[in-house]
C-alpha cells in the first residue's frame, strides 16, 4: 500500500455562497469547507479561486472519503458529488474493474477505497473489494512477494466476511469467498461457503437463473462432493497446512503424515507433504511425494503438482524429467509464469542462456512485473 499520505495532496478551503460545481448541482455549504485536490507542482497556500476547477473539488473529495473516515462532513461531501455528477458510482465501478483487468494495482486500489466511501453500505461494492484483494495477494504470491500477499489476503478475508456476516443475501459472495477459502486450504470455510451458496440459490426460481448460474451450481456441487469424498475438511490437514504455510515444517510435516494414514488416497495431501519436504530442501523425498500424487484420483490434473515436481526433478539432476514435466505442466496452464520462470531455471541448468533469456522475456510479456523473471535477465546482461 502507498506509504505516502494521500490527504497531504489535499486542502480545505471555503467557497462563496454563489460558487456552483455544476448547473444541477446543489448550492453549497459556504460554513462547510471543501476538500480541494492540489494541481501537480502546485505550492501550499498559492491557491487561486479563480483557477479552481470542479475536477479538483471532486478529486479531493474522492480523496477525503477514501482515506479519512472518520471526517465529520462526509455526508455532505457525498451530496455534493452525488448531485455534481449523478452516474459517479457507475463510472468509479468501471474505472476500478479496468485498473484492476491491467493490474494497476495502486490507482485501483485509491478507487475502490473511494467508491467504498461513497457508499459504505452497498455489499457489491464491498464483494468487489474483496475480489480485488483477492486477485492482488494472488499476483504478489506469484511474484515471491509474501508478506504483501499474505496482507491483501487478510484484506480480502475482512471484506468477504463483511458481506457474508450481513443481514443482505448476496449468493455471489458465498461462491467466491469459497474459492478464496480452498485457496487457503481451509476447507472447512469452503464447504460452508458452497453449502450456503447452494442453500440461498435453491431459493431461485428456475426462470431467474441464467446459464452462467447453471453452472456456477454444478462447479459448487462438484467441490463439495470433492472435499467430502477427500476428507479435506478434515482439521489435521487444515492444520498441516498452516504450519507449513508459515515455516514451521517438520510439525506439518507430522500432522500430514498422519492424515495420510488414514487417507492414503488424497492427492491434495500428498502434494502438501511434498510441498513440506520440498521448502526443507529434501528434494528426493519430495519427488517421491509429488509422484504419489500424481497416481492418486485427481492429482494428474494440476499444472501445479507438476511444476513443483519439475523442481524437485531439476535438483536431484533428472533433466530431461523435470523438461517432461515443465512442458506438461504449461500445456495445462499455458499463460502460468511460474512454469515458464522454471522452464528458463531449466535452461540455465543445461547451459543455455539464449533459451533462459527467451523464457524469461515470456514470462514479463505475461507479467512485466514478474520480479523474479526481472532479475534473472538482469543477471544475464551482466554475465554477457
């Protein structure tokens, strides 16, 4: 999050009784000052009446009610922009889905936190919100970024939950928190989720539900039937997994093996132990682990038990498997960077800088702020 205080962008001024924003706008509060957006390279107190446009008013505004919540005119900063500009919400809605669509992180960010403090109320708002915490912790996760990951995951959790403790029925809420908890590995949230998705749509006329509804259904029912078949919900896997998760490996180590005792079945656990072994740099181990998961029922089908089986592959000197691996892993997930990153790793450990260099360049056309690929080109022009 930007450390710089945005109010410091921002004065207060009063305006003259006969100051309009807009023909329709309401007339303002001469007793009320208005937040006003400095000009870029303007000075403090070099401020122009006669200069003053209704972009700065709105600007500072907007900037007021996403960053000072607790400012005892917020209700009228809301009428005043409301009336100035009618379709507000609308176009803050578009503006922030776009940034958040080309990952302009920050400038999306300053706008959903605006929106939100147009309308602390609306829960749409506040799903969105949660949604675009989601998908920034999973784009700094992919970049080795996890403390920043870890923080927006919290972020998002905090809203979701906002919606889903609400008196309001939103049954999207309750699909996409779900898919947020399996993430987490937290299953038992999942299956709450999902449950409570299927129960509120089952209240929907048939007539009322859309074809992407359909299937929102079936993908719900399809999860479930999974976490109950795998014993997924089952507390020592959520527990190996958050201690796993966050360094302690050896004590999820021992929790998973003993889920795997009763459950030797489970691809996911499986993949967890391997994921354990391979953080502790047993790579033999966890290869072997990754290739039990891959004979289990369902384990053949994630690109991500092969990647980091082609890991394990690559530091125990099994080349040309982890080659196997890695191509298998991006026909399933084409546009995955971490494959394509591994695939350049692989390159280098054969000797191919041109190759790496070629991976590398693909990984930041995808992402071009992937920090590792970065790095790795870095280091290349410099060995050149």
């Amino acid at each position: 999050m930007n450390p710089a205080d945005p109010l410091d962008s921002v004065y207060f001024i009063k305006l003259p009784n006969d100051f309009k924003l807009s023909s329709r706008a309401m007339q303002l509060d001469s007793e009320i000052p208005l937040p006003v957006q400095r000009k870029d390279g303007e000075e403090k107190g070099a401020f122009d009446i006669k200069e003053l446009t209704q972009e700065q008013v709105l600007s500072g505004i907007l900037t007021v009610l996403a960053y000072d919540r607790q400012n005892e005119n917020l209700d009228y900063y809301r009428k005043v922009i409301t009336e100035a500009r009618p379709g507000i919400k609308k176009e803050l809605a578009e503006a922030a889905i776009l940034k958040t669509k080309n990952e302009d992180w920050e400038l999306a960010e300053e706008i959903w936190l605006a929106l939100h403090g147009l309308d602390p109320e609306d829960k749409a708002i506040i799903l969105n919100m949660a949604l675009f915490y989601d998908q920034r912790a999973d784009n700094y996760r992919k970049n080795a970024l996890y403390d920043d990951a870890d923080a927006y995951d919290s972020s998002a959790e905090e809203h979701y939950r906002d919606v889903l403790d609400s008196d309001d029925d939103v049954p999207d809420a309750f699909f996409n928190a779900g898919f947020f908890y399996l993430k987490k590995h937290d299953f038992s949230e999942a299956k709450s989720c999902f449950d409570s998705y299927l129960a509120l749509m089952a209240d929907t006329k048939e007539e009322e539900l859309g074809e992407n509804d359909d299937y929102k259904i079936k993908r719900a029912q399809e999860i479930l039937d999974k976490i109950k078949n795998r014993k997924l919900e089952n507390e020592r896997f959520h527990k190996a997994y958050e201690l796993i998760s966050t360094g302690r490996e050896s004590e999820g180590l021992v929790e998973i093996r003993r889920f795997l005792q009763d459950n030797p079945a489970v691809w996911n656990a499986w993949f967890l132990l391997g994921w354990g072994l391979r953080r502790l740099e047993q790579f033999s181990e966890a290869k072997m682990a990754f290739e039990k998961a891959r004979e289990c029922e369902g384990g053949d089908e994630s690109a991500d038990t092969l990647n980091e089986l082609a890991i394990c592959q690559m530091e125990t000197g099994d080349l040309d498997g982890a080659q196997e691996s890695l191509v298998d892993a991006l026909n399933m997930d084409p546009d995955n960077t971490k494959v394509i990153s591994n695939l350049g790793f692989l390159s280098l450990k054969k000797g191919n800088a041109e190759e790496a260099r070629k991976f590398f360049l693909t990984v930041l056309e995808i992402d071009s702020k992937d920090s590792v690929a970065a790095a790795e080109l870095k280091k290349l022009e410099q060995e050149a």
